[in-house]
C-alpha cells in the first residue's frame, strides 16, 4: 500500500426523480418447502422485533436513534467485507488507516486556512453565508474548504451520471507516503495534502429551490464533510482494488449501493437529529420530494439513494422527539 489517495465523491439530493416504492413481497410457495418458508418467517420477526425496538427507542431518545443509524452504516461495511471476501488483518488495517486519515482532515485539514481555496463568486451570497456558516458551527474552518459552483471532480467514486447533480462533497485530497509509519499513528510526517476540501453547489438547481431547501440541502453535504464519509469510501475502495475487484464492479455490487444508501440517509439525519430547525427543513424538503416523485415520471431514483418515503418517515419521527 504505497499511495491511498482520498477524494470524494457523494451526490446528494437529486432532484425529479422517479421511485419505484418496490416492495419486498415474494409470493409464498407451498409446495414442500417448510423449511425455506419457516426461514422466512423467522427473518420477518426478527426484523419486525428490531423495528419495534427502535421505534420504541426513537419516541424517547435522540441519541438512540443515531446510534441506530450509525448503526446500520456500520453493518453495511461490514457485508462490503464479507461479500468481497477480505480477510480481517487488512481489513482492520485499512480501517485504522481511514480513521488516521479522518483524523488528520478533521484537525489539520479542515482547520488550516488554504491558500488556494475558492469561494465562488458566482454562486449567490446567502448561499455561500449559510455554507459557511454551517461548516463553522461544525467546527471546521470555512477558510479551507472551496465552496464552487460546478462539479470539476472527474472521478466520482459512487456516480457515473452527474448531469443531475444539485450539490456534492469532496473531501480533502491527500497522499499517504508511508502506510506502515501512519498505522503507527504518525499521521503528521506520512500524510500530505494535495488539495483542500470542497462543497459544489449547482446554481441554478439551488435558485430553484425553497429557501428552508436550500439549507437543508447544504446541510446535506456539510454533513458529508463533517463525517468525512469520503475518506472512508475512498479507503475501502482502495482496499477492494487491491483484492483484485474493478471499480465499476465495486459501485454497481448491490452491497456498495446500500452502503451508499446507509451514508446519503446519514447525511440527512444526522444533522436533524443535532438541530431542531434542520429537522423540520429536512422534513420539508422530504415531504415535497414524495410528493414529486410519481411512479409515471420516467427516471429513475439513484440507486444510492434511499427512498424518499422511507427518509421522510424517519425525519418525521425526528421532529417529534426534538
Ligand atoms: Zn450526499
């Protein structure tokens, strides 16, 4: 492992598309098949056993339900590991490499001034103010992170199709010298950074949106900075390349997608769950997207997107226990 380059990458909230609200209902077989429908029952219950739990959880606490969603992210890794087959020495090594990593961006990165960051002029001042305001509030130093108009970043690791991108974040991109002296914790002299972290915001999706939209759609993609999702999915991806697998076999795997799924619910809820306002502002923007999304209307929802629907269920039940 003699270079990790870290870049991101996530699409956010696009926004006209169509849902298939696919439900999961097999129809039962009764021909001699006990076992495999017994089977099925027992995962219907445990499922409906841990849905109760939560919810019973998540009508009391906020910090249940984050545990909860950080929860499934986690889990969704896991089955990344599982199913492409990595055993657990590297595994555990890239993990702590993507934690070192995080951790640099978190208090070098993303609290250094940059000389070469941009805050694009041709984006409206109210957007470029609530940015950088929510990147302050989130402890990271506007100063370094580019704040741009277009997507520039030519290789988005979950999405080929960007044309209907509103928003996206890049974390910062750096390259790892030396991978043994960095999982020795030396994150100072091993680390060096290329490029500073950047928020894209599309212009003219954004001056069509709602004002309380707008902020939460950059809500959105603070979140992914804050969280540094696109360290971690940059690692594993360099990870499974490293076992052999391509990336464009790695994205479309429907285990890579409801890890996707995990990390685009996250950077909704996860600043819901913080701030009352964006929660409502969240709702808002979910409850209009339902509404959007018609099963007639052609395109298709990405697939690293979780339901509209199912986020604003969520979302609903975080507005109630603010
Ligand atoms: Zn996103």
């Amino acid at each position: 492992m003699k270079q990790l380059i870290s870049s991101f990458t996530a699409v956010t909230v696009v926004l006209l598309f169509s849902l298939s609200f696919a439900t999961n209902t097999q129809p039962i077989q009764h021909k001699n098949q006990t076992s495999s429908y017994t089977n099925t029952i027992k995962k219907g219950l445990a499922k409906l056993i841990a849905f109760t739990k939560f919810k019973n959880s998540a009508s009391t606490n906020l910090n249940d339900l984050e545990k909860y969603f950080r929860y499934r992210q986690h889990i969704a890794l896991l089955k990344i590991k599982k199913t492409f087959n990595i055993p657990d020495e590297p595994w555990q090594q890239c993990m702590k490499g993507i934690e070192l990593v995080k951790k640099y961006n978190k208090n070098i990165s993303l609290k250094t001034t940059h000389s070469n960051v941009i805050h694009d002029s041709n984006l409206p001042n109210n957007l470029l103010e609530i940015t950088k305001r929510l990147l302050h509030e989130n402890d990271i130093n506007p100063a370094s992170v580019s704040i741009k108009n277009k997507v520039e970043h030519k290789n988005l690791h979950t999405h080929t199709d960007t044309t209907n991108i509103i928003g996206c974040a890049q974390a910062p991109i750096t390259t790892i010298n030396n991978i043994s002296k960095l999982l020795q914790g030396d994150i100072k002299t091993t680390i060096k950074q290329n490029e500073p972290a950047c928020i894209f915001l599309s212009k003219n999706e954004f001056n069509e949106m709602k004002p309380e939209h707008q902020y939460a759609n950059i809500a959105h993609e603070v979140t992914h900075l804050v969280e540094d999702h696109g360290t971690e999915l940059s690692g594993i991806l360099y990870l499974l390349k490293l076992y052999g697998y391509d990336k464009d076999q790695i994205i479309k795997h429907p285990v890579w997608l409801a890890y996707s799924r995990t990390i685009e619910t996250n950077a909704n809820i996860l600043p819901a769950l913080k701030n009352p306002k964006i929660a409502r502002y969240m709702k808002s923007l979910w409850g209009d997207q339902c509404k959007i999304i018609h099963p007639k209307v052609k395109k298709v929802w990405p697939k690293t997107h979780p339901s509209p629907l199912t986020l604003y269920v969520h979302l609903c039940r975080i507005v109630k226990c603010h």
